[in-house]
C-alpha cells in the first residue's frame, strides 16, 4: 500500500452556511471554502494500492464527510490525486506562474493602469487576484488574457500612452 494525498472540489450554488463548513472540517480537517468562486476544497490521504484505488478511496470518503455535513454527497467538479512524493514535491516546488500586475495588464487590454483598477473593483467578470504583495494585486496572464478574449470591450476615453 502506498500513501496518497488526494484533492477534491465541490462547488456549491448557494453559500454553505458556518455549520455546514465545521461539520465538513469535523469530519475532514482540511478544508477551504472559496466564497468568491462558491468553492469547497478538501484534502485527504489515503492509502491505496494503486492510483485508481486512491482516486476512489478519496471520492467515497469525501463523499460521505460531504452528505454528513449537508445531507447530500454532492458533485464534485474536480479531483487530483498524487503519490506523497509528487505532493511534497509540488509544495516546495510548486510549479512556475506567469505573474502580471496592472502596468501589464494595461498593456494587454489596451486601457489605462487606473481603468485597471476601476475594472478590477467593479467588473463582475474581472479575474481575481492570484496573490496581493505590497507591491500590489497579482493576476495570472492567462485569466487576463481570458477576460480580454471574453467579449469585455474598451469603453471609449483617453487611450493608454504608449511606452516609447
């Protein structure tokens, strides 16, 4: 039998109450909910034979951590599974993201660094932040460029200056 970490993703139409997300952890303790993307994330080890055992093994105990926490199982909308090796791996070498800020995403969809920031804050489809240094919001490039691609057009105002 090998050790295997196994990760799942609920997603939810309406907001789990409080309850429902301590009974969830009571029963797996580690677990995040993404209120902005209606997300419920859950990570198990499990031991298993092979990696279609874990993969099992990881949707029958959620699953059922789940209906016990809300009276039903759930869909789940994604599920990884990964060796205890792979796991630690990825957490001390997580792999490489194309980080942009708002000068870049300027660049991109043609407006302005402050039409960027007024985008950011009110836009209902304006991708969130991957992370948020001092030095200010990060996007990954290709959920701007998603959001660019996704029928979003540039009202009419002063053009971005272009860099000479």
């Amino acid at each position: 039998m090998s050790q295997w970490r196994g990760i799942v993703y609920w997603a939810h139409e309406h907001a789990p109450t409080d309850e429902q997300i301590a009974a969830l952890r009571a029963a797996l303790p580690d677990v995040q909910h993404d209120p902005d993307r209606e997300i419920l994330t859950a990570r198990v080890t499990i031991s298993a034979g092979t990696l279609r055992a874990a993969a099992d093994e990881t949707a029958k105990v959620t699953r059922a951590a789940h209906a016990g926490a809300f009276g039903e199982a759930g869909e789940l909308v994604e599920i990884r599974v990964l060796t205890e090796e792979r796991w630690a791996t990825e957490q001390m070498n997580p792999p490489p993201m194309d980080l942009i800020g708002h000068i870049e995403i300027a660049e991109v969809i043609g407006v302005t660094k402050t039409r960027v920031g007024q985008l950011a804050a009110a836009h209902p489809s304006f991708p969130r932040p991957v992370g948020t240094p001092r030095a200010g919001r990060m996007y990954t490039r290709a959920s701007i460029e998603a959001f660019a691609r996704s029928g979003w057009r540039r009202r009419p105002g002063p053009k971005p200056k272009q860099a000479p």
